[in-house]
C-alpha cells in the first residue's frame, strides 16, 4: 500500500504536468494563431488600400509573418515535448497501480485516442496552412497591380519576386513538416530506451 501510495502521488503530480503544459499549448495556439490571422487580415486590407504597393515592404512583411509562424511553432513543439514525457509517466504509472493489467487508466486512454485521432498532426497542418495563407496573399497582391494589362504580364514582370516568396514558403513548410518527423522519430526512439532501461531495472531486481 505504501507503494502504492507514492505511485499515485507521482501520478497526481502527472496529470497536473499535464494539464498544465496543455494549458500553454493552448494559449500558444489561441493567441498565436489569432495574432497571425489578424496580421494576415490587416495585410490584405492594407495591400487593397494602397493598391500597388511596393515589392520590398510586401516581402518585408511577408518575411516577418514567416518568421513568426516558425516562432510560434517552435515554442509549441517545445512544450509538446514536455507534455508528451509527462503523459508517457502517467502510462507507466497507471500500469503499475492497477490491480487488473486489462483496465487502461485515464492517462493511456487519452494517449490512445490523440494517436488515433492524430491530433499532433492536425496542429502542424494548422501551421502549414497559415504558412500557405501568408504565400497566397503575397502572390495575390504580387499578380494583380495596377499596371500591369494582363496575368501574363504579370507573370512575366514578378517572375523574380515570385520564386524568391516560392523557395521561402517551401523551406518553412518543409521546415515544419520535417522538424515534427523528427521530433516523432526521436519520442519512440526514446520510449524504446526508456523500456529497455525498465526492463534492465526489473531484472536487477529479481537477482
């Protein structure tokens, strides 16, 4: 019983982990993503006000939102790492308190239902996607001035404007999409290691 006792304390301790990681993920996202939507708002407004307005202040502002996509991101993965550690000590807490190995605890059920549900996945792809709103805007703006008769001129008069905005959208995409590859591959790499070193730990105790 006193084992069981410090067990679930630590467990306590987990959940409230949990919870409160979750919370700033959250507010990371909530604010974040509200902050990029009214700056992306405000740029479209501003590009429509102005009408043509000059190529080096519309990549300067495409650049800065760029840049605080991969910010917000970032912090959020930072703290997902956090989030998920705690979880992972909740799951192997829950299956040393429980009496009956076939019940799954509070902690593995939600675990269970985030993979199924891909849930860490559905956050990147909110990340790609105001990346991919950011490109569209700047390449509206680029294609449609003022001047210009015809889409075909366009084209041909940004064509330099518009690779350079292309390359950048791809390495931050791409940036996203393989940083949270990685991150996945390393979290069961790690939780292979954890497992061994359980294992390692029971086996000295049965010596």
């Amino acid at each position: 019983m006193t084992s069981n006792n410090t067990l679930f304390k630590e467990w306590q301790e987990c959940r409230k982990s949990i919870a409160r990681f979750d919370e700033i993920i959250v507010n990371i996202r909530k604010y974040g993503f509200t902050l990029i939507t009214i700056l992306l708002s405000a740029d479209g407004f501003l590009y429509a006000k102005v009408g043509n307005p000059q190529k080096i202040e519309m990549f300067g502002i495409y650049f800065a939102l760029m840049v605080l996509i991969v910010g917000l991101f970032r912090v959020d993965r930072y703290h997902e790492v956090f989030l998920r550690g705690a979880v992972h000590r909740a799951c192997i807490l829950e299956d040393k308190i429980l009496e009956d190995k076939k019940d799954m605890g509070l902690s593995t059920m939600i675990s269970l239902y985030s993979e199924r549900l891909k849930t860490a996945t559905w956050g990147v792809g909110l990340y790609i996607l105001f990346c991919a709103a950011n490109y569209s805007l700047i390449i509206g703006t680029i294609l449609s001035p003022k001047k210009y008769n015809s889409l075909h001129n366009s084209l041909i008069g940004n064509i330099k404007y518009i690779i350079v905005v292309t390359i950048l959208a791809l390495i931050v995409i791409g940036h996203i999409f393989f940083y949270h590859r990685r991150m996945k591959r390393n979290e069961k790499k790690l939780m292979k290691e954890i497992s061994t070193l359980d294992e390692l730990k029971s086996i000295r105790k049965g010596l």
